[in-house]
C-alpha cells in the first residue's frame, strides 16, 4: 500500500508539476498568432500570460491551508479538475477577454496543484527517500519549462494555438483519475486550526493591485494601487504590540504561540505545513517563482 501511494502521488505529481511551467513557456510562443486573430494590443496580450501566473499566486498559500484543515487529497484533485476544465474552456474562447478569464480560472487550478502536490509526495515519503523524489518533481517542472517553447512552437504552427490548451486538457485527467482512483488515504493534519479568511482575501486583493499598479504607472491611479498592494503585502509587518505576522494575523498568532510555522527565531513561515515541511516554508513559492 505504502509503495502504491509512493508510486502514484510521485507520478500525479510529475505530471502536474510539468503541466505548469509547460503552459506558461508554450502559451508564451503562440501569444502573437493569438493577438493577430483576436486583434489584440500589446497591454491585452499581456496579460493573457500574466493573469495565469498571478492566478496562481493569488490562492496557492490559503490553498496550502485549507487542504491541511479539509485534506490534501480533496484539494489535489479539485485542482487538478479545474485546471484540465478550464483548459478545455480555453480551446472554445471567443475573444481575448474570454480567453483570459478561463486562463484565471486555470491559474486557480496550478496554484492548487502547486500547493498540494508537494505536500502529498512528503507526506508519502518516508524522510531517507524524500529528497529524491523531491527532485525528481523540481526535474519535471523544468523540463516543462524546457520543452514548452519548443513543443509550443511546433503545436502552434501544424495545429493552431488551440492544440497547446488540448494537449494538456488530457493529461490533467489522467492525473486526476490517478488521484481519486490510485491514492488511498487522507491527510489533513490541521483539522482543528481555523483558515484565515480575512489575510487571504487581502492577499487575494494586493497582488493584482500591485501587477495592475506598476503596469499604469506613472498615473495617479497606478501609484495608488501599487502603494495599496504593497502594504498589504509585505512579507512581515509589524503591528503595535511588535509582534510580526503577514495579513493573517490571527492565523499566525496561533501559530506563534504553538511554535508551528516560525523558526527558531520567531520569524514568520506562513501556512508553513502548506508544503508537508513542518516548520519550512512553503516548497510550491520557490517553484513557482523560478518559472
């Protein structure tokens, strides 16, 4: 049982670990045939690659939490649901805008993956074989990276842009029938901490307020939402009492007091065992942010 989990949750993660980067190197190549055909300026274009990785970005810490209340295997498979749906959806847009907000809604799905399927392959793995099958994962996600300009390129010329979206529509369910059908168990091992809802959304808010913020500069709107974003979302701020936290205060008061999600020195680790690293950050950022 043990070896069959181990076997499935590395493979699931492999594939969603390559489908990520995949996308946004391939979709990268095709941006100029999709902006001749939807007649799209430079700034529109723009943000079809952007609001996929901002997407992700947005829900993959209150992701990571809320699959260690509710289970990371639920969450996985959510994730990997609406990224091969909104990746289907992406194949049938009819305009720019449209293509954009499935591009957000699968953006969703990769952070999901992203934050629960690390989590899952260290919770699997015994400590002596984790590092090896954490490297095999960050093996995958660039090669994703790699190949996605080249695979990319060859799909858009012979098959249309659309093929990028199809191509990886099938592989997303094959992972998910592994998840629901091959991975047995559950893990959720902060069933009785409460999710931070207030600092999620206000991370939720700063992101985009930041992206859109430094794109509209140097007008008064763009130097407003940059400096809102920014102070919401500093790393750790400083409240009156002196204590640090991110916008989920509460959250990580509790955490402080329990020890779980700050080092040694009492600096913050947010959502900490989001990556089934307890006491380490979480492994999906770096991952993430290399793309």
């Amino acid at each position: 049982m043990d070896r069959t989990n181990q076997r499935v949750a590395l493979s699931t993660a492999i594939l969603a670990s390559f489908m990520t980067p995949f996308m946004i190197s391939s979709v990268n190549i095709a941006l100029p045939v999709i902006g001749n055909e939807y007649s799209l300026n430079a700034g529109t274009l723009g943000w079809i690659a952007t609001s996929y990785l901002l997407a992700a970005a947005m829900v993959l810490m209150p992701a990571g939490k809320l699959a260690d209340i509710v289970g990371r295997k639920k969450f996985y498979a959510i994730g990997l649901g609406l990224y091969s749906g909104a990746s289907f959806l992406c194949t049938l847009a009819a305009s720019g805008p449209s293509l954009i907000l499935f591009r957000i809604f699968q953006g969703f799905g990769a952070g999901v993956m992203f934050a629960t399927g690390l989590a899952i392959v260290t919770s699997v793995f015994p400590i002596e074989k984790r590092g090896m099958a954490l490297g095999i994962v960050a093996g995958a996600t660039y090669l994703g990276l790699s190949v996605g300009p080249v695979v990319g390129g060859l799909l858009t010329h012979y098959l249309g842009w659309q093929s990028i979206f199809w191509s990886t529509a099938p592989v997303g369910l094959i992972a998910l029938a592994l998840v629901l059908l091959g991975l047995k168990g559950e893990w959720a091992e902060a069933r009785r901490e409460s999710f931070d809802l207030a600092g999620s959304i206000i991370l939720a808010i700063s992101l985009p307020a930041m992206i859109y913020g430094t794109s509209s500069l140097p007008s008064p709107l763009g130097i407003l939402l940059l400096a809102a974003g920014s102070r919401y979302r500093t790393g750790c701020s400083t409240d009156h009492d002196g204590s640090g936290f991110t916008p989920g205060r509460q959250a990580f008061r509790q955490d402080r007091s329990s020890g779980a999600g700050f080092d040694r020195h009492g600096s913050c680790r947010p959502w900490a065992r989001s990556a089934g690293l307890p006491g380490q950050p979480n492994s999906g950022w770096p991952s993430l942010w290399s793309l």
